[in-house]
C-alpha cells in the first residue's frame, strides 16, 4: 500500500477543472479531490495523482496551459479503512 497521497491544490474550482480534463487526455491517473484541510481550507477541490514520477509532465501541462496553482502537496496517507462501518 503506498504511504503517501500527492495533491495538487488550486485558487479556485475553474483551473483545478481545467488542469483535470488535460490531465486526463494525456493519460495520467487522477481524480478530483475534497482539498484535506490539513493543506488548505480555501478552494474545495484538489487533484489528487497516483504516481510522484507524473508530476514533471504535470508540471509542463500547468506551464504550457498558463494554470494558476497553488503548488503541489504530498501528505501521509491517513485513511482509515474502518471508517463508517457500522455493526
């Protein structure tokens, strides 16, 4: 299981959306994301991305696209698998 979870974190919802969808055509996992409090408490969306090697590419589609980021965030995986399981 990996150990740690890589977010991207943006100003607002337009350029997490923007980034998500070029993203997405070039072929990198990833998923749209509640923004864990414990990185941000503004903007409500993050893109959250499977594999630290993606980020160069990323990084170039931010720069090629002209995205407003907040910056790249890696934080330990803290998800309880027990969580909302009732007996």
């Amino acid at each position: 299981m990996k150990n740690k979870m890589n977010y991207i974190l943006f100003k607002d919802v337009e350029n997490g959306k923007k980034l998500y969808d070029l993203i997405k055509n070039n072929s990198i996992k990833a998923t749209i994301a509640p923004t864990p409090r414990v990185l941000d408490i503004c903007c409500g969306i993050s893109i959250l991305y499977e594999n630290i090697e993606d980020k160069p590419k990323i990084e170039e589609i931010i720069k090629e696209n002209n995205i407003e980021i907040k910056g790249f965030h890696e934080i330990e995986r803290d998800i309880d698998p027990n969580r909302m399981k009732f007996l």
